[in-house]
C-alpha cells in the first residue's frame, strides 16, 4: 500500500525567529519526523504549498483538491494549517474512490515538546485502515470534517452535532 503525502504548510512547518513570534513557513517537516519515527511504510512526499492555512484561497483548495484527484494513490495524507483544515477538508468531500486524512499541529514539528509527532503517526495508521472518504487526525481522535470543529479555547479538535 503506497501512501501519498501532500504538504501545504501551517503550523506543523513554522519556523520561528524571535521572541514576537514572528514566524514563516519552512519546509515540509514530516519527511524528517518519519525518518526519525523510522516510519518504514511505503510512503512519498509531495508539497502543494507553503502557506498558512488562514492564507489559503478557494483557488488553493482548488488546486489541492485537483492534485490529489489527478495522483495514482488510493491512501493520502495532507498536511495542513489547523485554522482552516475543515474548510479544506470538506472541499475534497467529491473526491471517489481515495482514503483522505488531514492533519497537523499546534505546534512546529521542529519544536522539542510538539503534537505534529503523534497526529502525523495518527494519520498514517488512519489511512491504512479506514474506508474511502476524508478524514481529520487530531488529537487521538479521528474526526468527520461535516461533524467536527476546532475549540480555539481549549486548543483542540472536538466532534459538533
């Protein structure tokens, strides 16, 4: 089972340079959180993007969608900015026949305490056992991007009826 993994940026890319918190974002950190996990499923990486999540456009969701109809994988994984992740997910609702599961972080992959570990390591187990449909890996939970929503206040993904 080949598992194709699209990066967009967001937090779990951020790079920080001074005590305002300025930040950027870097590149794609999951290809080395995987090597350090010595994750050894079959996997590759792509980048669609480098942006924060509260950046992106209905083009940019286009545009991710669009690749991620066009490649040849069954399983995907999309790295994502945790703002607007819904957002996007619920924009590749249309997309047949492909495993989806959206994840990212709170905070930088590059920082010593992170979650990016244990969402991304969520998110790949995730793919390889649910069915077709697009799927949120956050917080230990799996979510349904039409069901969920992020508590800014707490800091985390919840599940909405």
């Amino acid at each position: 089972m080949k598992i194709h993994i699209f990066t967009t940026g967001g937090t779990i890319d951020k790079i920080y340079f001074d005590q305002k918190s300025e930040f950027q974002v870097g590149d794609p950190q999951i290809g080395a959180v995987l090597k350090e996990a010595n994750v050894v499923a079959d996997y590759r990486i792509t980048s669609i993007m480098r942006k924060d999540s509260l950046d992106l456009t209905d083009d940019d969701r286009q545009l991710i969608c669009d690749t991620i109809s066009a490649c040849s994988e069954r399983h995907i994984v999309v790295t994502h900015g945790t703002d607007t992740m819904i957002k996007t997910a619920l924009a590749l609702q249309a997309v047949e026949n492909k495993t989806i599961v959206f994840t990212g972080a709170m905070q930088p992959a590059r920082f010593h305490l992170t979650d990016a570990v244990f969402n991304i390591a969520c998110a790949l187990t995730a793919v390889q056992l649910l069915p077709a449909g697009v799927y949120i890996a956050m917080n230990g939970r799996i979510f349904d991007p039409t069901k969920s929503r992020k508590n800014v206040a707490e800091n985390r993904f919840e599940a909405r009826s």
